[in-house]
C-alpha cells in the first residue's frame, strides 16, 4: 500500500512519480509543485524515471497562502 | 481619499534601497500572503502595500481547490519567500526548505521552526541547527527568531542573510512587547533586521523602523483588517515614516518640559 499525501491510495508499487502526478491531474512541468518520497526530496527530473517502492510515501505539494 | 502610489513612495519621498542576501528591495514591507478573503484582494493589496517579496507556504496539493496563487502572485510581479511555517524540528525545517527550493526555484527561504503551540514561538536551538545546515546548503536564510539579541547574533554569525524577530505572537497583534530588545538586536547585528510577527497596527510598524529595524513583515494585520487594502496602504505609509524618522534623529525623551519658546524677552505685565 503506497500513502499518498496521508492517505492509503490505489498507487502501487513500481509506477513512476510522474504517474502519481498524473493521478493528481498534475503534468511534469506543474509549476510550484514538489514531491518528497519517504521523507526525501524527489527532484523534477526524477519524476519520469523515480519508481515507487512497496509502502513508500509520498508527499505531494504545492503553494499555498501563508506567514 | 486613499491613492496607492504604485510607483512613487507613498510619501513621496526617497527611501534607500534595501539589500538583503544580494537581492535589493526598494519597498521595506514583505507581505505575507495568508489570510486574505480572496485571490483577488490579495492582489490588490499587494498593489497597495507596493511589496515586492511575499511570502507563500508549502502544502500538501488539494485536488478539490486547483488554486491559481502562483500566477496571481507572477501577474502581481513579486518574488516568492517560501516559509517553512508549521515545522517544528530542524530536520522538518531542512527538508520543507529543500522542496519548496524544487517547487519554486528559489533558495531563498523565510525559515520557521517553532517550538510551542500556543505562542508559535521559535525553538531557538532547532532553528539554530537549521539555519546552519541550511546556509551549508547554498540558501539564502531569514529565521523568524525570538527578540533575543544573542541568538539573533548567532544566526547572523552562522551566515543567515537577515534575521526576522518577533515583536509578540504571530497573529497577535500585540505590536512590540519589548522595544528596547528590537533596538539592541539592531546594534548586535551587521545584517538586516526585519521586523516580523506580532503587528497590529500602522503605528507598530513605524515604531519597529524608529527601533533601527531595516523593513517590517506584516501578514495577518493587513489581511485580515475590515479593509485589507486600505491597511496596506497605512502600512506603507508607516514603514516609510518610521524609516524617515530613525535616519533624522528623534530628539532624547526628557522627564520634564523643555520650553520650545525663549524664556528671555519676556515682556513684564505687571501684577496679576
């Protein structure tokens, strides 16, 4: 089970980052966007070729209004 | 009538440019982008406050609110300073920073690490630890710190490019709690000081710029005034005047009065 964002998800092991993204309705070149993959930032141009493994989780982030 | 100058100083008058970590400022209040009704006062108000570095915060995508904050924040022709707000560990502090450096493509980042749910205040030696690992890292740091003069001078000996102390509680708007902790955070450090969290009103802003604070960040204060744009205007207008007042020299508080009319031909009215 992959837990995205917090929450259990039907993502499986071996899809890309860029396939959780696409999930997401978010494309590669998504600006201010950024992903974290077991606590471990996942560069942009990781995300085509960076495979998830059993039980990772993913934290998928963007801008909001703050401080 | 309110006019906001987009162009000129509110005043009208000349006010040396900032520079902070290389990058030079003409407009001495940072806005915080949290609180605002909407987008579109958000916007306005950022015309307004004339602001051109606005923070913006880092947070899981919600596939429900498909936001436009980035190009609303591009039109408005600010750069983003990213917080690492809600962390309150270095490590989580270190790692916020290093993504929203991805998301954002900047290494500028406005560093939070707090250490009390209540008061918000910062965990002085988690942020400490890092700012450290952060200016090793390549960026470019300003800690919201306490208004404590030695750990203000230990970020700034650790290579921070400003520090951010606290006037009282984010979201307060208690103002400044202990002026004469801001003043000294002026003489302890060569880097710029900003003035951050805690302002209320107008008045408190052109106070911390009276202490020797080199710029003043407001969020909540403008954004959730009855008026947010109108505040920013004020606010604007006050960092301007308190800037002006510090550089001409206030004149010493004395406990009793001293006559501003000469005393000497004093004409003799004769008895009462």
């Amino acid at each position: 089970m992959i837990v995205l964002n917090g929450e259990n998800s039907d993502v499986r092991a071996g899809e890309t980052v860029a396939a959780v993204l696409a999930r997401l309705d978010l494309s590669p070149a998504a600006r201010g966007v950024a992903v974290a993959v077991d606590g471990e930032v996942v560069p942009r141009a990781e995300w085509e070729s960076f495979a998830l493994g059993e039980h990772a989780r993913v934290e998928v982030l963007t801008a909001m209004q703050g401080g | 009538m309110i006019v906001a100058m987009r162009d000129a100083t509110e005043t009208g008058l000349a006010i040396d440019e900032l520079k902070i970590g290389g990058r030079t400022l003409r407009s001495r209040l940072l806005l915080g982008t949290g609180g605002f009704p909407s987008l579109a006062v958000m916007a306005e108000t950022i015309a307004a406050s004339g602001s051109e570095l606005v923070t913006v915060a880092l947070r899981r995508v919600d596939p429900a609110s498909r936001g436009s904050l980035i190009d609303v924040l591009e039109r408005a022709g600010v750069e983003l300073l990213p917080n690492t707000a809600g962390c309150y560990t270095a490590r989580d502090a270190v790692l916020t920073a290093k993504l929203a450096r991805e998301a954002f493509s900047t290494d500028w980042i406005k560093l939070e690490v707090i250490g009390d749910e209540d008061t918000l205040m910062p965990d002085a030696p988690e942020l400490l630890l890092a700012a450290e690992q952060l200016v090793d890292e390549g960026f470019t740091v300003l800690p919201y710190t306490t208004d404590d003069p030695v750990l203000a001078r230990r970020l700034a000996d650790v290579g921070c490019a400003a520090v951010m102390p606290l006037g009282s509680p984010i979201g307060s708007g208690m103002g400044i709690r202990n002026p004469y902790n801001i003043a000294l955070i002026r003489e302890a450090v060569d880097v710029p000081v900003v003035l951050d969290a805690g302002i209320g009103t107008a008045s408190d802003a052109a106070l911390a710029m009276e202490l020797g604070c080199d710029a003043v960040m407001a969020a909540s204060a403008i954004s959730r005034a009855q008026d947010p744009v109108r505040m920013a205007s004020a606010m604007r207008a006050a960092v301007e005047a308190g800037w002006l007042a510090r550089g001409a020299g206030r004149i010493p508080r004395r406990t009793y009065a001293t006559a501003s009319s000469p005393d000497e031909g004093l004409p003799d009215l004769g008895p009462a």
